[in-house]
C-alpha cells in the first residue's frame, strides 16, 4: 500500500459515519420524491432548499455547492444548481435529476454521495427510458466487474471498471454526450476525493481500487439542450467483498 493509499484508507470508525450519512441521505431522497408527487407545482429550487434544511435536521453538512435538482432539459446539464429566480417549475411530463452529497458534521467523517431519477406525470417516452436503462445497464456493469474480480482475488484497477462501464454506454446512440468519469473516490473534504484524479474511474486511470476507502459508481450521458441521465451509488471493499452502502435504483421513480 502507498502512501497515498493510506492517508486515504478509512477507519472503522469513518466506515460507520460513511454508512451513517448514506443511509440519510436516501431518506432524504425518498422525502424530496414525497414533495415533488405532493406538490405538482413545486420549483427546482423549493426541492433544493428542502434537501439543504434536511441536512441540517439531520446532523449533515455539504461543501459551498448546493444539491443538484433538474428538471426536464435542466437534466442535460451536468452541475446544474437551481438559483430561486430562474429555477423551472414541475409540469407533467418532467424528467427529474437529483444529486445530493453531504457527510455526518463529525470531525474526519467522509461523505456520501447518491444521485437517482424520476419522471412525473404521464407515461415515459421510450426515449427516456432507454436511455436510463443504459446507465443502469453500466452501473450493473461495474458492480459486476469489482464482484468477479475479487472473486478471483484480483485487484481491480480503474482502467478496467471505467472502461466495463464505457463498453455500455459506447452502445447507445448517445455515445457522444459522456462528459464526466464513471464515478469518483469519496473524501473527508469534498465529495469527489481529497487527492485530485487518484479515485477517478475511467478508462485512462493508472490507479487501482483502495480496500477500506469509499467510492461511487456515476455513470452519466447527456444531450444538450434536451435530457441527461445519471445513477450515482456507494461502495467500498473490505475483506474481499464488495459493500455498497446506498440503495440501487432499478427503474425510473414513477411520481
């Protein structure tokens, strides 16, 4: 193990915290759906200031950028924060992008960090569905490739689980529109890592996956002006196996 490896390698205490933060914020992802489908007329930015005082109800704390909420072509932005003067308003018909991101305010607790999807109103267009069929389909894609791998007590490098998962996405039609790596390490400062590029997953990285350290799975495609589509979970290794720490999407959230 480098050095780098263990300054970034997580305690079992910092495990705990990790799971602890992941688990909240799918309780607060599961609120913000329960807003949306209750309030058909809600802002992108009422939902986001609803996730901000979430984490504040819930011990949580984030970095200077606010949650990501996108609503219909907003989604095809891929850091796209909600200001309360241009924010879009929820019609029928909405595809919905969360991304939220925070860790326990505990001293040296790392985050979590979980985006997922829904469409509100009417039935989804077949676009919109295969579309985010193939994200799920490269996020599967990865978890397999971290499963086989340590099953054979091999050491997954980066290269190969962001490339796994590019193989999928490099099979829609949407191939050009993939702007961000496959997903990131989890750091105590930043969500994306305290160390810049070291837990990117993505075809061109020379790193290797880190026991004890956690990580996400971000698949992400987007064309401009019209739609993105994104699933972002958790997981470290430990002891040979893979833990993910957040709930699976599997399909769309119908509100």
């Amino acid at each position: 193990m480098t050095i780098i490896d263990k300054k970034l390698t997580w305690t079992s205490q910092q495990i705990a915290q990790h799971k602890t933060a992941a688990s909240l914020l799918c309780q607060i992802m599961r609120a913000s759906f329960d807003l949306i489908r209750q309030n058909p007329a809600v802002t992108e930015y009422k939902v986001q200031q609803f996730i901000v005082e979430s984490y504040a109800k819930n011990g949580l704390v984030s970095d200077n950028d606010p949650p990501i909420v996108a609503f219909r072509e907003n989604t095809s932005f891929v850091h796209y924060f909600p200001d309360q003067k241009t924010s879009k308003r929820l019609t029928k018909n909405s595809l919905i992008m969360i991304d939220i991101w925070a860790r326990l305010n505990e001293n040296s607790a790392p985050y979590a960090d979980i985006t997922w999807m829904a469409w509100y109103g009417g039935a989804v267009p077949a676009e919109i569905k295969a579309g985010f069929d193939i994200i799920l389909q490269s996020r599967d894609q990865g978890l397999e490739i971290i499963r086989d791998g340590l099953d054979k007590g091999v050491v997954i490098k980066n290269s190969e689980l962001g490339r796994a998962m590019e193989d999928i996405t490099l099979s829609s039609d949407l191939q050009e529109m993939i702007p961000h790596s496959y997903g990131h390490s989890l750091g105590l400062k930043s969500c994306h890592g305290d160390t810049s590029k070291f837990g990117l997953l993505m075809s061109g990285s020379k790193m290797s996956l880190v026991n004890n350290m956690g990580y996400t799975i971000e698949p992400g495609i987007y064309v401009d002006g019209k739609y993105g589509f994104r699933s972002e979970i958790d997981f470290y290794i430990a002891d040979g196996k893979l833990v993910v720490t957040t709930d699976i999407q599997e399909e769309l959230e119908i509100l």
